[in-house]
C-alpha cells in the first residue's frame, strides 16, 4: 500500500451504500446514502424534469422495488424505456399515473411492469439553477 504511515482509511458503512439503476438495469455506480437502507433498494438519478415538484432534473429517488404502491405515492416508472416519477391513483385495473401539473392528463397503467417501484426518499441535488 502506498501512502505515508499517517494516512488514515476513511471507513465506510455498507449499509447505507445502494447501488444506482438506469433505464437499462444496474450501473457499476453506487451512492452512500445518509441512513441504513435495506439491500433491495434502489437508487434512480432522473435524467429530465419528472413533472413532480419535489423530484426535479438530477434528484436522486431511493426506490423500494418489493412493495405495491398506494393511492398518492410516488413511484419510478420506466415507460418508452425512459425512466420517470409519477404520483400512483388507485383505480381502473392497474391504477393511473399523474403528475403535479392539472393541464396533463392521468395516465392509466396498462402495464404493471412500468411501475419499478415507490420511492421512499428523494435527493434534491440543487434548489437553484
């Protein structure tokens, strides 16, 4: 090992690494997040602007792959094979698709395998442009 004697390795917590995905399934990247996490989850950087408010242009969403969503949660979805963040309504026989802004129109889910997941935390990179 190279470096002088007083050099001191940072540890770090493996339980608060998760592992980043994208549209065509798990990068080599991973991200240390500020808690423990179960090793299922998922770590999403959206790519484009989500249409939620609170999930912007480069916002990190922490995804729960294993549970079904409920009325008002946030989900990660990949449609057209690009990964998104709607907010989930029950109904119909999959549920719809909505995002913050009323000009555009609920979206209903024809295939379940769109929805990748409820986000359980979102990352905000930067507040200001």
């Amino acid at each position: 090992m190279l470096g002088d004697a007083s050099t001191s390795l940072q540890r770090i917590d493996a339980s608060k690494l998760v592992c980043v995905w994208d549209e065509n399934g798990q990068t080599d990247n991973i991200i240390s997040w500020t808690e423990s996490i179960p090793s299922h989850f998922r770590a999403y950087i959206l790519k484009k602007n989500s249409g939620i408010a609170q999930a912007p242009t480069g916002a990190v969403v922490l995804v729960d792959p294993t549970i079904s969503p409920g009325n008002d949660d946030l989900v990660v979805t990949m449609i057209r094979n690009e990964i998104s963040l709607y907010r989930y309504l029950d109904g119909g026989i999959h549920g719809f698709l909505v995002v913050d802004d009323d000009r555009i129109p609920v979206t209903e889910v024809t295939d379940p395998s769109w929805i990748i997941g409820v986000a359980e935390q979102i990352l905000v990179r930067r507040l200001r442009k």
